[in-house]
C-alpha cells in the first residue's frame, strides 16, 4: 500500500474526529425528548435495512449465514432500541430526597467505534444506538475486511439520525482503513471513549491508546450437559447456538462437557441432530485446517459451515452435517481444538459429575475465556447455583450461548459488546448499554454541620478590641477550633 495513502488515511480519520466532536457539541444541548425520536428513527433504520446491510456483510466477508446477519441486524436494531428507548440518559437522572442528591448525566463526548468482521453491520447498529442515546458523537473504525459494508451501516444511521434532527458528523466512518487511520482515531485529542470489539490484539491496543476504553476479551466457552438436562433441548440449544452464524458471535459454545451417565445419550441426540464426531486421524486433519501452527485460528475457515470445513481438512462427511465434534483427551497446546474456534466445529469432552465438569471447564476457560460466558443445561437448581462460583461474568443455563450471553433469549441488557471484567482484562464486566457511555454529575447538599456558629463564637473570644491579629492570634484560633471538633 503507497505510504501516501496511510498520510490520506490519517487525513480522513482527523477530520471526522473533529466534525463528530463540533456535531457532539451542538448534540450535548439535546434535551431527551428530542434525543428520543432521533434514536427511534435510527432504529427504525436499522431494521428496515437490515437484509440488505446482512447481504453485503456475507457478500464483502465472504463468511456467515445470510439469515442469521438479519437477525443479528433486527437485534441491534429493535431488540437494544426496545431495552434503551426509556433509558435517563439527559439532565436529571436520578433525584435522591432523602439524601438530598441530584445526578445529571454528561455525556462524554466522541465515541471511536472499533468493528469486527464477525459482525460488521449488527455492531454499528448498536453502537450507534448506544452511543447518540447518551448524547455523544461516534467514529467507526471497520476492519479492512468488512470495510464496504461497514461503512454502508454507518451511512444508514448517519442519515437517519441527520434527517430526525441531529447535525451533521454525530455518525462518522472511515473508508479508507489502515492501521495508521485507526491509532491516529485511538490517539486523536477529540476521542473520549473507545469502544472496542475485535480480536485481542485491537482490544490490547485499544487499551493501551491512553484513553478510557471497553473492549471485549475472546470467548472460549464450555458448555456443560448434566445428567439432568433434557437432553434433545439441550442438543438443539448448543448446535443451534454454534451453527448460528456459523459461530462468528463469541459467546458461540466451544466445548461441550458431556455427565458420564448420560454421554452416550448426548451423542446419540447430537448426532441425530447433525453432529458429525471425528475420529482421531480425522481430529488432527481438522486442527491442522482450522487451526495455525502458532495456536490462532486459520481466518480462512472463520464462519464457514462444516461442510466446507471438513472439504478443507480433506475428510468426507453425511449430507446435512451441520457441526464437527472433536472428543478430546486433554487442553492446552497440544490440544489445539480446545482453544476458541469461531467456526462450525466443537470439542467434546466427558466428566465423571459435575465437580470434574467444574475444574474442566476452569482450565478451558484459562485457554482464553476467563470472565465471558459459561453454560450449563440441567435441571437441578442447586447444581447450577454451583457454577455461580466460575470465572466467568455470565453463567447461563438452560439456553443457547450465543443468544443468551447477548440478551436474546435471557434476561440480560441487550447488547454486542460483552465486557469481561477484570479477569478477562476489561473494565467492565457487563453488557455494554448507553449507561455505561455517560458521566454523572451529583449535586449534593450537606445533611449535618460540621462546625456550629457558637464553637467559631468561643474560637474567637478573648481576640484584640483593635481586629487585628497576629500571627501569635491566627495560631491560637487554630489550636482552639482544633481542640473542640477533635
């Protein structure tokens, strides 16, 4: 690449840090309501765009499952607009009587959105969403393979959010993507906060650029089935789950954890359901195709269906094979299957009891995991209070990974940007909503006195007629005012 083109790169991302923060200037003095109906119409956007935007993803990245982008497009659009539209986010948040304080929030001024191939429209949607709800501007940075349609996502939401009202650059792209551009937008004075989901490597950076950032650890996650589950639903959960997308999302389950009384049974259903189990030469054909020799993934195969995976590791596979299952031996380097594998192939492993699946699925975790998600199928309420006690922030039970840990199929706040918390090297351990995108401001009014006007009465007796004082005197008012709140 010319080095001119890095000088232009750099260009472009200045300017659009500067128009975004004159636009976030102008943004910050929306009230609510106005905000409200900006972001409602930029949701609507979304979802009314979104086969298109899911088309040109799986067309530019040349990976995924055309219906399952949409999904992820309507998600980001309607399911985190539905979580967020009443969402304080301007002015007065939140009026404490009893305790006489008022929190206004402030926004924080331009968000630098940092995207992943994995998900290159869904994650603009969102952050967009999030970011304008808390009154902020927002630059994305798209990853050099999905920079098209990233880009074309970043349009949609910019021109929807100008023709509700809001000004000009408050939704800024860069269309030429270079690694210079994206650490000049990192670094730039105009960029507060950098939202980061990507692979380790960006979230590092992002980290390391000086300023507040979330970024999003890998996700490495088991799956444990005891031997009280409902075995079909859970098969159907974790293929569903690891098949959607073909796995790019990932909260996608890695490994599953199969109870000894019940193994044989979840391979049959798993099976049945479009599992195809390698034997061990057939193991070690897919972890030379799927996996490079310095432990990462081969980007070659990242959302592929197994067909295609199995195509490229030189192994014939049953029509209709949705997912390839590795049992394994072990984990760690020796084990390359155990590690993240954000494609259709799964490890397999057996636990004598769920004390064995516990310890396992810990050392899984440490391959990469530590402090995102961990599942659990069962149906005995105080084994899965059990794995509470995990490293990991999100604990989910009875329900596919990948849908779960982002708020589709649970409880949890909607959202594409899954904090790891400290364990995983992030600064938050939640689902990253506008709330985390705002400042607070408390006005607080003092509830006791500290010092009552007879003490300052006393300190000041015995002082010269004249008014003025020494420095003798100042020392004594000292020492007394001192002696009484002592």
């Amino acid at each position: 690449m010319p080095f001119d083109y890095d000088l232009i790169s750099i260009q472009e991302a200045r300017d659009a840090a500067r128009k975004a923060k004159a636009a976030q200037q102008v943004f910050a003095e929306f009230p609510q309501e106005k905000i409200d109906l900006i972001i409602k119409a930029m949701a609507e956007a979304g979802k009314a765009n979104a086969e298109w935007l899911a088309k040109m993803a799986v067309e530019e990245t040349k990976f995924g499952v055309f219906e399952d982008k949409v999904t992820k497009n309507n998600f980001a659009s309607t399911g985190v607009y539905n979580y967020i539209k009443d969402m304080k986010t301007v002015g007065v948040i939140k009026e404490d009587n009893e305790n006489k304080i008022l929190e206004v929030a402030a926004p924080v001024g331009v968000i630098m959105g940092i995207v992943p191939s994995t998900n290159p429209t869904s994650t603009v949607i969102y952050k967009a969403l999030i970011s304008l709800k808390s009154g902020n501007a927002i630059v994305f940075s798209p990853h050099p393979s999905a920079s098209r349609c990233t880009f074309a996502a970043a349009q949609v939401m910019h021109e929807a959010a100008v023709k509700a009202g809001a000004p000009d650059g408050i939704v800024g792209c860069l269309s030429k993507t270079t690694m210079a551009a994206t650490e000049e937008l990192m670094h730039h004075d105009d960029t507060a906060v950098i939202l980061a989901t990507g692979g380790s490597a960006m979230v590092k950076a992002a980290y390391s650029a000086g300023k507040p950032a979330y970024g999003v650890g890998p996700g490495n996650v088991p799956v444990f089935i005891e031997r009280t589950a409902d075995i079909r639903q859970a098969v159907a959960d974790v293929i569903g789950s690891k098949t959607f997308d073909n796995g790019t999302i990932c909260a996608s389950e890695q490994a599953v954890i199969a109870d000894e009384p019940i193994k044989d049974q979840v391979i049959a259903e798993m099976e049945a359901q479009g599992a195809y189990f390698l034997n061990q030469e057939e193991v070690k054909l897919v972890t030379r195709a799927v996996m490079t020799p310095r432990g990462g993934m081969n980007p070659a195969l990242v959302g592929k269906n197994a067909k295609v995976v199995a195509e490229k590791a030189g192994i014939k596979v049953p029509e209709g094979t949705r997912v390839l299952v590795a049992p394994l031996e072990g984990y760690g380097p020796n084990y390359p299957l155990s590690y993240e594998k954000l494609t259709t192939v799964l490890g397999f492993y057996t636990a004598k009891d769920w004390h064995e699946a516990c310890l396992l699925s810990i050392e899984l975790l440490k391959l990469g995991g530590i402090g995102h998600s961990f599942v659990i199928h069962t149906q005995d309420e105080q084994v899965a209070r059990e794995f509470i006690k995990k490293p990991v922030f999100r604990i989910l039970v009875n329900t596919p990974s990948s849908l779960g840990a982002i708020g589709y199929t649970t409880g949890l706040a909607p959202s594409l940007t899954l904090g790891c918390g400290t364990w995983g090297g992030s600064s938050t351990s939640d689902n990253v909503t506008p709330l985390h995108l705002i400042n607070i401001k408390r006005q607080a009014y003092g509830l006791k006195q500290a010092y009552g006007q007879k003490q300052a009465l006393g300190a000041l007796a015995g002082l010269p007629e004249t008014g003025r004082l020494s420095s003798e005197d100042i020392a004594e008012v000292v020492r007394a005012v001192l002696a009484k709140i002592s």
